[in-house]
C-alpha cells in the first residue's frame, strides 16, 4: 500500500527535528539557508507533498479554491481555467472546478457543495438563468471570499475582472459597417448580465457613431445563453422571416456564435448567411463560416488576475475594504 513520505520521516532520515524540516520548508527566515538547501533536496527527491489535511488543521485553511462556469468546453472558460491554474498551483492551492450549464439550479448546488467542502474562496462566473443571488449573498456575509470574472453582479463590493465589453462590442459592430452592412441584427446573451448590457451599449454606440438608426426589432436576446440550441434557431428564424432581413448579425458571446452560425446552416443555403461579427476565443467557428470577424478576451490573464486578487483575499490578515474593478483589453481578429 502506498505511504506518503512525512516530515516526520525527513526529520528521521536527515536527523533534524520535525519543527525544523517544516520551517525549513516554510522558507523560515530562522532556519539556515544550507540545512534549507538539504531539506528540499531530500523532500524533492522522495516526492514530498505537503499534507493538505493537516495544513488546513494547521492553518484553518482547505488550500482549495472552487472555480464556477457555465461551461468548461467553452474556449474562452477553458481558457480562463488555465490562467486561474497557473497561479493557484504555484501558490499551493488545489482548484475545483464546476459547470453551472447556465442553469441557475445546476449553479446553486455547485456553489453550496463547494462551500461545504470548506473552500478557501470562490470564483464565478454567473450562469445566464441567475436572477436571484441570495444563494451567493449569504456565502459572502459569513465572509467566504468570492472574486467575479467576466460576468459579474454588483449586489455586493468585492474584486472583479472584465473585459472592455462595450469598446469590444463597438469595433465588432463598426468591422461589420466598414465592410458596407447597414442593416445589423443584434444577437445578444440573457438581458440581465452584465456583459449582455455593455455589448448592446458597445452595439449602438457603433450605430450612433455611423448615423444608422437603431431598430429595436434587430435584437434579440436568449435567455438560456446558447445552452438551448432550440433558443437561438428562433432567433435566426425571426431574422429570415423579417420582411427586411438584417445583412449582418452582432453575436454577443462566444456559445452564441456558434449556435447562430449552426442555426444559419441549418435553416438556409451558406451564399445566403448574413455576415456574422462576435466574441468568441475559439478558431472553430472560422470553419463554420470562413472570414468570421471576433472579439479575443484576454481570457487566460482574466484567469490569472481572478486567482491572484482571490488569493489576496483569503491571506489578508485584515478585513479588504478597497476592491478593484479590473477591465482588461480586447482583440479585434479579422480574417
């Protein structure tokens, strides 16, 4: 049966106290740089790993941070995840990651069986069924650390981490202009996330800018985010059917790109799709409809800015009364 090796068992085989092998691995300032340098060595040759039990007896902390997205397939979150990991690991926090499928049920469950294994922190991106954030609400008055990214609510101060949803939104709209479309239906996420509002202020902002009257009949929003393809199939219907059919579509989300350009594909001959302009961090969608024109979150550094302001959280040894609302820079891609 397999057995960790233990500070007691490096203590043994260096003959040195277990106190000051754990210092010594600690980076204690009281403990020799040479009896330091032995005890690494000795630790990284036999795989020494720290015991996550006792160090959360030890330290009242589990070491583990609880990640929330609606979906991990989703290349922008895929790659968020990796950014998150690449601190979170060098740090010596575990990551538990759960999908909420943008179902608001599926989101309650995950965030509470995190919160009962103990979790230092969470990290979450709200679903696009959520309305009702008491669940959350009641985490954070105990004093559970929470960091927001990419779609973030404001019913409380804490840090978040965005990108320029509005200028993003803007360029995609103004690439679709600056190519001769006048007539720009809006598909956009469910109404009451906060990316859903920024992208359509970026959308008419682009409008206003280029004297095209906005018409509200050109928006649509899916409720459900893209995870019922049924949703967006009528949106695309709706636009085909308009007596006045857009020319071009502003897609408001990566999932959503692709469940338009399916529904596209579907419902009528590719030499007559509109031209279609949106976010998404994946080079899928070029295949479904070749010169596709998108929006680049820096995804991965939203990951890692995320953890490291989570992280800061969790070791305060004060109460945090100054939070930050980070926004970070797109990328127009055109092809």
């Amino acid at each position: 049966m397999f057995k960790p090796i233990t500070i007691k068992d490096i203590a043994h085989a260096l003959e040195l106290s277990p106190s000051t092998v754990s210092r010594a691995l600690s980076d204690s300032y009281e403990i020799n740089e040479e009896t330091k340098k032995r005890v690494i060595e000795y630790a990284e040759k036999h795989n020494y790993r720290r015991n996550p039990i006792a160090s959360s007896l030890r330290h009242g902390r589990s070491y583990s941070i609880g990640v929330v997205v609606c979906e991990v397939a989703n290349s922008f979150f895929s790659q968020a995840i990796d950014g998150i990991e690449s601190v979170a690991y060098g740090k010596g926090y575990h990551v538990i990651i759960s999908q909420s499928h943008d179902a608001y049920e599926r989101e309650v469950v995950n965030i509470q069986h995190l919160a009962n294994r103990a979790v230092d922190g969470l990290l979450i991106s709200m679903s696009a069924e959520t309305k009702d954030f008491s669940h959350i609400l009641k985490l954070h008055e105990q004093g559970l650390p929470i960091v927001f990214f990419d779609r973030v609510i404001d019913d409380f101060e804490t840090h978040t981490v965005t990108s320029d949803n509005r200028k993003g939104a803007k360029q995609a709209t103004l690439s679709l202009i600056d190519r001769g479309f006048k007539k720009i239906a809006h598909l956009a996420n469910a109404p009451h996330l906060s990316i859903t509002a920024e992208r359509l202020e970026g959308y008419e902002e682009a409008l206003r800018q280029c004297d095209i009257p906005l018409d509200e009949s050109l928006i649509r929003y899916c409720h459900h985010g893209g995870r019922v393809q049924e949703e967006v199939d009528e949106a695309a219907r709706y636009f085909i059917n308009l007596r006045e059919k857009p020319d071009a579509i502003f897609v408001a989300s990566d999932r959503l790109s692709m469940g338009c350009l399916s529904a596209y594909n579907k419902l009528m001959p590719r030499e007559s799709h509109p031209a279609v302009a949106g976010f998404s961090n994946s080079d899928v969608l070029d295949l479904l409809q070749p010169g596709f024109t998108c929006i680049r979150q820096p995804a991965f550094k939203m990951g890692q800015v995320a953890m490291e302001m989570l992280i800061q959280l969790i070791e305060s040894r004060y109460p945090v009364y100054d939070f930050e609302n980070i926004v970070l820079e797109t990328e127009l891609i055109q092809r």
